[in-house]
C-alpha cells in the first residue's frame, strides 16, 4: 500500500492530501530514510513523522484496505 494512503488509512494523518504533501516536503522517513508518497509500505517499517519541533515514531503492525474507525489503532505502534 502507498504510504499516503496508509497514513489516511490508519488516521496517523486525517486527510491523504496533507499525508501527500508531508510527504513531498520531506517530513515523513522510513526506516531511517526520506520517503516519498509512493513508497510500498510494509509491515515492520518504522514511521517518522516530523511537525515542527514534535517527532513521532510508530511501528507498522499491519496492512489493510479497508479499516473500521475503532480498528485504526491497531494498524500501528507509537515508539
């Protein structure tokens, strides 16, 4: 799955445009590594997600298509 999709679908980020656009500004790294919005997510992957002076670190747990709201949480890990 896309990571922009990903960051909507697990609501890490609530709108797939902003996911988009953090993305191309080179807020979000993958394992380490700057990632663009394309990128194949995959379970075990580590999510920065820089905001500022804020960083937040979650683990991928799962991948999913579709997800009710109360299952979102379950997607991911916050470090």
């Amino acid at each position: 799955m896309r990571l922009d999709k990903y960051l909507k679908i697990s609501r890490i980020i609530k709108r797939r445009t902003v996911a988009n656009e953090a993305c191309d500004k080179g807020r979000i790294f993958v394992n380490g590594k700057q990632a663009k919005a394309s990128y194949d997510v995959k379970v075990g992957d580590i999510l920065e997600l820089h905001f500022g002076e804020k960083v937040t670190k979650a683990e991928v747990l799962a991948v999913a298509e579709h997800v009710k709201k109360e299952g979102a949480a379950e997607l991911y890990k916050i470090l």
